[in-house]
C-alpha cells in the first residue's frame, strides 16, 4: 500500500463515479421520472440533475482524472513517442482519443439540451454513455505490469 | 436478451399482450441473440478457439436450431388447429436446448469433450422430445388439411437426433483418420439436409403461399407426401452409405432425397406463377430456395464422385453457399415475414413494424447474395474480405432493425400512467430513435477504438531485429504436433514447413496470427515468422483438437532454462533434437520439459535424434574361464534418450540403462570393482550371489570403491541392482543390469536376445515431481533396455526358422511384465530356475511373466518373414513404451 495505490484508487473511483452516475441517470433516474412526472416537470429534474451532473464533471471528475491520470502515465514512464508503440502505448492512446470524444459528446449534449434540441441531446448522452463504456473496457485492456 | 420477455410479464396484467404472442417474443429474442453473436463470433474470428466451428455451430446449432425448435412446434399448433402444449415445457425444451448448445460451443472450443458430449446428448434428448410432443399433438388432432407437414418436422427431429449423435462422437474422437472424416460428412449431410432442410421444406408448403399472400395450390398434399417419402428414408441411406464406406449407396441416397426436395419443390414453383414475390420476405425465401436446389447439385456430384472419406474436405468450399445463402437467407426471411405478426399491436402497428424490418430490403438482399457469391467462388483475400463484409452487414442491418422493433413493442407493452402519448408518431418514435442513435455512434467511436488499441498488437516482435533464419520442418499427426516446441535465437526469422501426415486434416495456428490453410492427408504449407521475440504459441484449430494435445510452442533460445528452474535444463544445456532441422545449426526442437508442471504426452511415434544407438539387445556368450573380473561404475549425470526426442538425466551403472551384462555358468567366480564415480552415494546388490548385506551390500560416498566377490551358485537370469535406500528412486533412475547365469542343459540357439524391462518417470531423477510419480505408482512409460519404444525405430534382427532366445530381467521398480511376442508362440520357457515348458512338449506358452525381480528366457522359431511385435501384454504398459519390433527376413 504506497501513495500510488491511493492515486490509483482516486482515478478508479473518479471513473466509477462517472460512469455509474450515467448508467443510473439513464437506466433508472429518466425511466422513472418518464413514468411518473408530467411532462414539465421531468424536464425540471432532467434539467436539474444534468445540471448537477454538469458540475460535479467539471469540478471533480475532470479536474481529478485529468490530474490521477497524468501522475499515473508519468509514473509508469509514458512518453508521447511511446503512445505510438504497438501494446501499452496504442491502447492508452486510443483510450485518451475516445476519452476526449466522450467528453465532446457529453459537451454537446450539454449544449444542445439548453439550445432546445431534444433529440439531438439524448442521442449525445447516449453516445458519451456507451463512449465511456469503452473506456472503462479499453483501461481493462492495458497491460497490467 | 430474455429480459426483454420477462419484462412484459412483469407488466400489469391489465395490458398483458396475449400469450402465445409473449411466449414467442420471448423465444425469437433468443434467435436474434445468437444471430448476434454469430456476427461477434464472424468478426472475432481469428481471435478465437476453433473459430470456424464455432461460428458454424453458433449459428446452426443456436440460432437455427432455436428457431426451428420454437417455429415448428408453432405452425404445428396452428396447422393442426390443435392446443398449445404446455408453455412450461416448451420454455424447458428451449432452455435445455440451449443449454447443451452452450455445452457443446464450450466443450469442443475449450473443452474438456465429455462435457461436449453431455451437450450433443441433451440436444439429442431434446430433439426426441419435441418429436414425441409433435407426434401427439398430430394424434390428437382432427384429420385436417395440413397434417402432412407435420410429418416433415418429425423427419427433421429424426434427423438432428441421428447428427448429434454424431457430433458427440465426433467429440470425443472416435474413430481417427479416414473413419473421422466419413463420421464428419455423415454429420453434416444430416444435419443440413436433415434437420434443417427437411424443416424447411415442410414449413415452405404453408408459408411460401401465405409469403406471397395466394393460396395454397392444388395437389400441395400429394406433393408434400410423395417427396417426404423420397427425402426421409433417401437422406437414411445416404447417411449409411457414408459411414458405411460405399460411395454409390450414399450417392443414390442422396439422389432420392433430391428427387422428394424435387417433387416438394413443384407446388412452390406453381404459387409463383400464380403470383410474383413482392415482399422482401418473398425475395428472401426465394433466394434461399435457389441456394439450396445449387447446393443439393453440387453435393450430389461431389458424393457421386468422391470416397466418402474425402466428401467432408470437397463440401468444405460448399459451406458459406449453404450456411449464408440458404440457411441464413430462410431465416432472415421467416423472421421479416413472421416477427410482425408475432410482435402484434393491431393492424398499423404490423404495418409499421413490416415496414421497419423491410426498409431497404433490396439492398440487403443484393448485398448479402452478392457476398454468398464472392465466397463460394472462393476469390482472393481482399475480394474474399469483402464477401464476408456484406453478409455481415446485410445480416448486422436485419439485427439492428429486429432489436428496434422489439424494443419498440416492448415500450407499447409497458404502458405509461401520467405520461402523455403524443399523438404524432407515437412513444416509440420520439423516445427510441435518437438512443439508438446514441448507441450506434458510441459502438462505432468505441469499436474505432479499439481497433486503433488492437493493431500491430503483436508488439515487440516488431522491434526485434532480424538476426538470421532457419527452416524447421513441422509435422501434424496422431493428435500432437511435432516438434512440440521450437527453440531458436531471438531474432531468427522462422520458416515453418508444415505437413499433415495424419489421414485426416488439420492446420497450424500461430498466437502471432500466421496460419495455414486447412491441410489434408499429405499436404505442405509453409509458414514465415516475424523475427522471433517473445515465446509463440501454436495449435491446430480443428474443433477439439487443441485440446487433445495439438499445441506447439516457439520460444526463444535461453527462454526455456529461465522460464522453469528445472534440473533437467541444468543438467542438459543442449536438451532436445534436430531431428527435423535439416539444414539449421541453432534452431532447436526441444523436447517438452518433463519438470514443467503440464502433464507431457509421450510422442513415441516421434523420430529419436540423429545419432541415437539403442542399446544393443543381442546376448553374447559368456566369455570362457570360471573367474570374472569386473569393474561396474556409477555414472549419475549422463543424459540418455530414454523415449523418442526426449533426452533427461539417469543414474546408471558404467553410463548405460541397464548397467553392463555378466555372463557366466553355475559356479563362476564374480569378482566386480564397484567404484561410486558418481555425485552422491550409491550401493550395488546382486541377487546371483549369496552375501551377508552388511558389506558388500553397504552404500559408498561419492569417489569411494569396494570388492563384491560372489559365486553364481545357482542358474537363471538375475537382477542387480543399486542398493542405496530410497531405493525405489535409484532404481527407477535407471540403476540395474543383468547378471546370466546359463543353465547346464542350455541347448543352442541362433540368436540370444536380452531385455531389461523398466519402468520411466520423467523428470529429474531425485526430483519432487519423478518421487511423486515413482511413489504412487504412476510411471510415465515403460521402458526394454534403457528406452521406450526404442526397438520400434530400431527393429531387432532375425531370420525365420532360425531359434530365438530372448532373455528378460523385470527391474520394476514396482511393475513386472508379461512378456508376448505376437504372431509366435513360445515353445520353451525357463522362469526363476525351471523349466515350465521344453521344446518338444506338446504344449505352448505366450506369455513369460515375471515379478518385479524376476528373471528367466523364451525361445522361440518365427515362422515366416514378417514384422513381429515383442510386447508386455500388460496393454497400458506395452502401450507406454514396453513394446519393439522382430524383423525377421527369410533364411
């Protein structure tokens, strides 16, 4: 047990958070609150929670992935020229490039829920859902030593 | 996928949907599962165990079968106006269905087979089933317009329950070579014509009408039971034919099965005349028909043509015609035909769900025809690729399209409290389209992905420099692949020369991703490696037969001592043969590492290095005089090949297993210098002498030395051996000899043989693993003289007529041997000091058995030229080495 199991344990939990915090919004919070709100307000809580969501993704979950994530890499000695390299390298580099579009994906559903486009929110939010899926199962996939 | 059925009983009673149409919801959402999974199985590929059987049997075996299980007894229910059994038992049909289904994928992919064969066994037992409910329902019912279909499903399930069968003895590999492939064809032919093209030609007789909405025509019955009686009993025979070995019967089976699919064909083609298909599913059904009238032709030329035990290899371009093209395209058709009516809702709900499954139905097809042409004109790689991407497209496209309107209905059966229905388009509209928008790009942006992860995935092979290149000769055959592992400096460039030399086909498969086309009996290929970096892995891919032993490893030089802290790589830096390098000085074939905790199989058919001797078997005379004197010593670090290609330290007397041989007669003095030359310390016991143990018996340090002076007071064929305790350990290391001491009547002989029988523990002698093995009795093999199966690939030498004495000491440590020469009975025998037959007595003997310990001759006259076995008739133990050949010429 050194620090950087602690590190480690913050960037696991930080995903889990994130990951599950959509998963649960998707799976149980939008069909329940589909099933018992009226129209207005279920866009009220929908707004409200991905509202909060919004901010917990800013302020913690950003913040700690970048920040665990970074400590990580350079711990393991990852260079940018090694981010090319068949095996560690190609899938922590496909594993960013998807983060990233998770995170253009979870951008623009931000945006497009305030601009009044519905479906091309949900269509978003599924796409940063299913997108994140494939991150977690892409960081299973790094070699372990 | 069930969940989605689950659900809907969840839902409030009140808007239950009725429940013929849940249950078959329930149960389709089973068959596009498996379609889907067929689809990963297609694109995972290579990444797979047995991927070619895997994606043939997840598709026949899970998605055909479930259908044809759920939809048979379906249109039996309807036909026969009759009631629906039992949903209960149904479900359970379905399930044990599936649940042996699951058994066999993984028992043949991973095995081990028995569970395979419990699978094939509870399919089998399922199929019977079904037929008996079919049965029944039919006894049951009114005589009625469409009973005679109903004899087409029971025909199928005949079937299937005769082509499991089949596959479970496929599975667990009887019958080999030859045999195999005959089991092979008779397992597909089955299967396909049966089980599945049986069930397809019964349902076309209501469904093809109903398809292109005209009415059955006349004649359909008379039709339908004149073709039934062609095709069942044709295919029966046909089926015989083939495992029977008779080429002309399987053919002119299969040609009465062609005639009835014929005959049943006949009223399908009037309901086109009367009115042109229009639909998707009228294209699709048709298509198939035509891919089945092509396939059955080409079958009947090939079985007409070809010895049954090829027809398996001939049918194997045949595949992706009848799988993609028939199989596939009837079921993708029924489905698009079927799933609205089964999803229900009301007449615009089935307009709209039609509608959806059908969108761009022409495209589809012609993609996916398109593709079955491009495979089963077998073009190259990149054409070939592209075959495969549009069936899997086009069936991809019918998957997505079948999930979304199950889903679609599942929403409408789940009504809402409080929410509004939106009047335009409905909830489904609104609320599923852009999720699964939403899922389509996150599937696309992830599978982009890992594809980028995936590539040059080999890795550090790539940044290996080529440091030179050797070719290895690589043999498939007997369920094992030699050289079983390969070892060469990193950096060598690889070439493999594969051949099967197995009567029935395999492949070779590299972890790398290098692989060879199925290879039949006798046929080469060559494989060239990416300059060697990290230890490879290699099979063959044939279902079950990675797991019957067919595994290869190349593993770079020095890999092998670090990887195991094996004595034996200490003790044998050089450990293994070039027995099938021809021209490299470094690639090694190694021998699999016996101190390695995998069970290893001994190959004895395998070829012994270049260079190997056996130990000569021929007895001489005893030398002259009535004084002997001897120095025996002790040799523990010599490595001797003690079965084919593989080399591991002994403990010997003088360097050989047995020690040297002492000849004399009763009353010769053995005066023998017992030095311990060895490592550590070791004694000697001879059981011809009468001595007080206490001395010459007693156990000696390393560099020590003693006298062990006997009188051979007594004849018979006596064991010596070391006396230091454990002594079951000295002795199975290899630690015993022969002492001869001729009988004073000894008549003459022509030839005089000796063999020392022994039993052999791998591994390091002394070791954790061979004491394991030694104390439970559990030798690896047996041994004559020092090495298994030694004079199968060096014959002992005689003439016929001539009068051979073949003389035998069993050193055990723990198991004796019934001596047997095939073909040639004894006519004397000499065991322990008598003589329990002589030449001339009217009787025989076939076996000479002795105790661990035990000695005596057999003599005998081979009657002719011919190859003579000399074998222990205890069978495992002849089979695990203790087993030679006579080669006996003529006089």
């Amino acid at each position: 047990m050194t620090w950087w199991a602690v590190v480690r344990f913050a960037h696991v939990l930080s995903a889990a958070l994130w990951v599950g915090g959509q998963l649960t919004v998707s799976l149980v919070v939008l069909p329940l609150a589909r099933r018992l709100l009226d129209e207005q307000r279920r866009a009220q809580v929908m707004r409200a929670v991905g509202r909060r969501f919004g901010v917990f993704t800013g302020a913690v979950f950003l913040p700690v992935q970048l920040g665990t994530g970074v400590a990580l890499a350079w711990r393991k000695g990852v260079t940018w020229e090694s981010l090319g390299d068949p095996g560690y390298g190609r899938i922590l580099a496909a594993k960013l490039a998807l983060f990233c579009a998770v995170m253009v994906a979870a951008g623009l559903h931000g945006w497009a829920t305030g601009a009044g486009r519905p479906a091309l929110a949900r269509a978003m939010a599924v796409t940063a859902l299913v997108g994140s899926v494939g991150v977690v199962l892409l960081a299973t996939a790094l070699p372990a030593t | 996928m069930t969940s989605v059925g689950i659900r809907i009983e969840k839902g409030p009673p009140t808007a239950a949907p009725p429940r013929r149409a849940s249950w078959h919801l329930r149960a389709n959402a089973i068959v596009v599962g498996w379609l889907a999974l067929t689809v990963v199985v297609a694109l995972a590929g290579e990444a797979l165990p047995a991927p070619r059987w895997l994606l043939i049997h997840v598709f026949l075996l899970g998605a055909v079968s479930t259908a044809i299980l759920i939809w048979s007894e379906h249109f039996t229910v309807a036909l026969l106006r009759a009631r629906t059994p039992e949903p209960r038992w149904s479900l359970t049909r379905l399930a044990v269905l599936n649940a042996g289904t699951v058994a066999v994928l993984a028992g043949v992919a991973v095995g081990p087979w028995p569970v395979a064969a419990v699978g094939a066994g509870a399919v089998v037992g399922v199929v019977l089933w079904h037929a008996a409910v079919l049965v029944m329902l039919v006894r049951r019912a009114l005589p009625g317009r469409f009973g005679h279909v109903i004899g087409w499903y029971v025909a199928a399930a005949g079937a299937l329950a005769a082509g499991g069968t089949l596959g479970g003895l496929l599975a667990a590999h009887v019958g080999h070579g030859a045999a195999h492939e005959r089991l092979h064809a008779a397992h597909a032919e089955v299967n396909l014509l049966g089980w599945v093209g049986l069930t397809v030609l019964g349902t076309l007789f209501t469904l093809w009408p109903t398809v292109l909405r005209t009415r059955m025509p006349e004649g359909t019955r008379k039709a339908s039971r004149a073709g039934l009686r062609l095709a069942a009993p044709g295919l029966a025979v046909a089926v015989a034919g083939l495992l029977a070995d008779l080429r002309w019967v399987a053919a002119a089976g299969l040609a009465a099965y062609a005639a009835g699919a014929l005959a049943a064909a006949a009223p399908l083609a009037e309901a086109v005349r009367a009115r042109r298909p229009h639909t998707g599913a009228a294209w699709t059904l048709g298509a198939a028909i035509v891919w089945f009238e092509v396939a059955l032709a080409v079958d009947l030329v090939v079985v007409a043509t070809r010895p049954p035990g090829e027809v398996a290899a001939a049918l194997e371009p045949l595949i992706p015609l009848v799988l993609v093209g028939f199989v596939a395209q009837v079921l993708l058709g029924s489905l698009l035909h079927l799933l609205p009516a089964v999803l229900g809702g009301g007449p615009a709900r089935f307009k709209e769900n039609a509608a959806l499954l059908e969108r761009g139905w022409a495209v589809r097809l012609a993609a996916l025809n398109a593709g079955v042409v491009l495979l089963a004109l077998r073009v190259p790689a990149p054409l070939l690729l592209l075959g495969w991407a549009l069936v899997a497209a086009s069936v991809a496209a019918f998957v997505i399209l079948a999930v979304a309107a199950l889903v679609r209905s599942r929403a409408l059966a789940v009504p809402r409290d409080g929410a509004a229905e939106p009047g335009d388009g409905g909830p489904g509209r609104t609320a599923g389209r852009p999720a699964l928008a939403g899922v389509a790009a996150g599937c696309v942006l992830t599978a982009a992905a890992v594809v980028v992860a995936a590539t040059g995935g080999s890795g550090p092979a790539t940044t290996v420099t080529a440091t030179g290149s050797r070719t290895v000769e690589v043999t498939l055959s007997g369920m094992s692949i030699r050289p079983a592992v390969i070892e060469a400096p990193a950096g060598t460039v690889l070439t493999l020369r594969v051949t099967n030399a197995d009567a029935q086909r395999h492949d070779l498969r590299l972890a790398t991703g290098e692989r060879t086309p199925m290879l039949a009996a006798g046929q080469s290929a060559t494989l060239t490696l990416a300059p060697l970096g990290e230890t490879v892995e290699g099979w063959c891919t044939v279902a079950g037969h990675r797991a019957a032993g067919m595994t290869m490893r190349i593993v770079p030089a020095g890999a092998l001592a670090r990887s195991t802290d094996g004595p034996m790589d200490a003790a044998a830096p050089g450990t293994g043969h070039t027995g099938h390098s021809a021209e490299d000085g470094d690639a090694r074939a190694a021998s699999p590492d016996p101190a390695a905790a995998a069970p290893v199989r001994l190959d004895l058919a395998a070829p012994f290095s270049p260079g190997w001797k056996p130990y000569d078997a021929t007895l001489e005379p005893a030398p002259g005089g009535a004084e002997h004197a001897v120095e025996i010593r002790v040799d523990d670090s010599v490595v001797r090949e003690v079965a084919p290609g593989v080399r591991q330290r002994v403990w010997t007397f003088d360097g050989t297993v047995p020690g040297p041989v002492l000849r004399g007669k009763i009353g010769d003095v053995f005066t023998v210098t017992f030095v311990n030359g060895g490592t550590m310390s070791h004694g000697i016991d001879f059981h011809a002498g009468a001595n007080a143990p206490d001395g010459v018996m007693r156990t000696i340090a390393p560099g020590e030395r003693l006298t062990y002076r006997f009188r051979a007071e007594h004849a018979g064929a006596w064991l010596y051996h070391c006396s230091t305790m454990p002594m079951t350990q000295h002795i199975a290391g290899g630690m015993y000899g022969a002492v001869v001491i001729d009988p004073p009547d000894l008549a003459r002989a022509d030839r005089e043989f000796l063999l020392v029988q022994g039993e052999l523990h791998l591994g390091e002698p002394g070791g954790d693993a061979q004491v394991a093995k030694i104390r439970e009795g559990r030798p690896d093999g047996w041994m004559f003289n020092g090495t298994a199966a030694g004079y199968d690939h060096a014959p002992l030498k005689a003439r016929a007529g001539e009068r051979v004495r073949i003389w035998a000491v069993a050193a055990g440590p723990s198991s004796g041997t019934a001596l047997h020469v095939v073909g040639a009975p004894f006519d004397t025998v000499y065991k322990e000091g008598a003589y329990l037959l002589r030449a001339g007595d009217p009787g025989g003997a076939q076996v000479l058995d002795l105790a661990p310990a035990q000695g005596g001759f057999a003599e005998l006259v081979f009657p002719e030229p011919g190859t003579y076995p000399v074998v222990d008739h205890t069978m495992r133990q002849a089979e695990g080495g203790a087993h030679g050949l006579f080669e006996v010429s003529a006089p």
